[in-house]
C-alpha cells in the first residue's frame, strides 16, 4: 500500500504567506559523464512537490535545470542521451543559480579542459549561493581556480591525483562527504543523492529531508569521517585485488548476513572449504587481515549502523551484531574508536546544523581507460 505525501506543519519556516520563488538548481553535465551523478540530485529535488505535498504542491521550492557546455544532447557513459541547455542559455536565462552542481564521469577532463567552461564557473561562482560536485567533478572546480585553499572530498579513486594536480586544494582522503562553506563535495555517483538530501535539509528541514530519505531508502545521517568504503566492500575489494577465486569477495557478505553466528575461523574455513589452518594462512595472504580482525570490523560496523539509526538497547545490539556480551563491545568500541557505544550514539545523535552526512558513493570514475585488478592466486 502506498503511503500519502508528508504533511509538514503550517507552522514550519519553509511555509510563507506568499511562497518565495524557487530555487534554481543547475546540474552541469557533458558528454561521458555519469547519468546518476546528475538525476540523482534532480530526482530529489524533483521529488519534493509530490512527496511533500502541501504547500510545495502548488508552488515547487525548486526549478530544475540540466545544462553542458554546449548545450543540445549529451550523451552519458552508459549512452543514455539527455537534452541539456548551453551555459549561454543560462546567461540569457537566469540571473541567479541558487545551487550549482557539477557532475563527475570520464569526460570531466574535457570539461577540465574548457577554457569557455572554466571561465564561465569563474564568472558566474560569485552569484551562487551553493557550489557543488559529484564525485570527479571536482576536477572542473579545481581547473576553473574555484576550490584553491578549500577542504574538499573527491572520489576516493581519483583523490590522490586531484591533490597532486591542485596541490593548492586541500584533499580529505577517504571521506564521504564535506560542506566547506557553500562549497558542498561528496565522493562518489550515489552520493550525489545524499548530498541532495542535505541540501534540502539545510533548505527546508529534517522533516523534509527525512521524508525523502525514506522514499529514496538511503540513510539521512551519517559520520563524515566514514570511509566511502563500508567493511563489508573494502574486505571485497581487497581480496578481489589479491584472489583470483571469487568465493572470497562471496564469503564477506556471507559473514555480513551472519554477524550474529558462529564465525569462528573454523567455521568460515568450512564455508570456504578449507582446512582452518590453510584458510587462515590464505586469508591473511589475500586480504592484509586475519579472519577474526575482519570479523570484528564487520561487526563494528554493524553496531555503529543501530547505534546511529535505531533506539534499540546497547545490550541488545551486542547480541544482534555477534558480540554476544555488551562488555565485549565495550573493550572494542574503546580500542577502535576511542569511546564507549554510548558515547558513539550520543555524539552520532548530537544536532549537527547543516552538515547531514550520507552513506556513500563508490562508482565514480575519471578515465575511459579503466585500470583492471590485477590478481594473484590465492595462497596454496
């Protein structure tokens, strides 16, 4: 069953007696970028007068527009072709941009490239309110001169080289997500709905943006500290980095789906059908990690998911996630994060204005030319 559009109080700031005029979002894509990287903020934004209702039915908070350097159709790295409006159209068009997102993908280093386009940020940045990317499109950002001396996060592939490049951005490994004044970053294509989401937060409210998320069945909080990489997909890509022999990167989602049973070493060797003393050896071999270390972080992770998300008992996510006594969660807790489960829930609970954090994005990418894995036999 269908659920209705939120009602949001009459009471809430975001209701006026005469409606403010709409916010202009302008996502900037090109040609090979990544199609989420731009519907995926225009979903959400697009989303608010039908899920919201009430006074965002009449009167849309947002108006929506798709533009590239050139305007016409571009077409997207999965060949998917959308219908854009040129960065001279907007200078006729439109006076103010309230949001500016810039759009990752391959074809970022043409835009990189485009002394029109780098010139046309530069001009029209100092009108805009927000100043965002997706992933990769930070490259644009930065060869336009507009993030020098800014904290920024960009896809966790490609953050080394944005750093060598720009050495005057200040590059945040590994992090999610980051809001630096009205310069807003994420790292990654699925991002790009986060950070929608937090823009519609700081817009409109937690209600609002909350609502959302549910509808979009991403999480609304987050720490920004996170790495882009959950547990669960850093163990997969480590071994498949290392092992040839996909029942590895397999066996971590199966222990992801079990954190709650028996996952001692011999018991993962038999569901990889080892012998456990082969196993561990193997393990250690292609990951970097032993099993229990692996199991323990995966664990974590979990337990940090309910702690920020749920009200259930600290006792009782103990149990839930494999720790079994909340003690034991305790110790792990103190030793990997340097506080206790109460301490972590009470600080991942605290107001944080403006600075909503997502679950993150791990599909972006700079270069047609893809590097493969190299893999190496498991150990024998």
């Amino acid at each position: 069953m269908s659920r209705p559009p939120v009602q949001l109080h009459a009471k809430h700031p975001s209701f006026a007696a005469t409606p403010p005029a709409p916010r202009t979002v302008v996502v900037l894509g090109f040609d090979d970028a990544l199609l989420l990287n731009a519907a995926g903020p225009l979903e959400v934004f697009g989303a608010v007068p039908r899920l919201l209702a009430g006074a965002f039915a009449q009167h849309p908070p947002y108006r929506l527009v798709l533009a590239s350097p050139e305007g016409g159709l571009i077409s997207t790295v999965s060949g998917i072709e959308v219908m854009t409006r040129s960065l001279a159209q907007l200078d006729l068009e439109l006076r103010d941009i309230d949001t500016l997102i810039v759009a990752g993908g391959p074809g970022v280093a043409a835009l990189e490239a485009d002394p029109r386009a780098c010139d046309w940020l530069r001009r029209r940045h100092g009108q805009i309110r927000r100043l965002c990317s997706v992933g990769t499109g930070t490259f644009a950002l930065a060869a336009a001169g507009l993030l020098d001396g800014r904290r920024v996060v960009t896809h966790w592939k490609f953050n080394d080289e944005l750093q060598a490049r720009y050495p005057s951005v200040q590059c945040q490994p590994d992090a999610l997500y980051l809001n630096d004044a009205n310069l807003w970053t994420c790292g990654g294509a699925t991002a790009g709905i986060d950070l929608a989401l937090a823009l519609v937060e700081q817009d409109l409210g937690p209600h609002a943006a909350l609502a959302l998320a549910r509808y979009f069945t991403v999480f609304l909080w987050r720490s920004a500290g996170q790495p882009q990489l959950s547990a669960s997909l850093q163990a997969q890509s480590n071994a498949l980095r290392t092992a040839p022999d996909v029942r590895l990167a397999r066996l971590h989602a199966w222990i992801a789906a079990n954190l709650d049973g028996d996952l001692r070493v011999e018991r993962l060797a038999e569901q990889f059908g080892m012998s456990p003393r082969h196993f561990a050896r193997a393990y250690v071999a292609a990951t970097g990690d032993t099993p229990a270390q692996a199991v323990e972080t995966l664990r974590l992770e979990a337990a940090c998911r309910l702690l920020e998300t749920t009200r259930e008992p600290i006792k009782r996510i103990a149990e839930t996630v494999g720790f079994g006594r909340e003690e034991r969660m305790r110790r792990v807790f103190q030793k990997e994060l340097g506080t206790s489960p109460l301490g972590y829930r009470t600080q991942a609970r605290a107001p944080q204005p403006g600075v909503p954090v997502p679950v993150a994005g791990q599909t972006g990418y700079r270069h047609v030319e893809r590097p493969g894995i190299a893999l190496e036999h498991l150990a024998q």
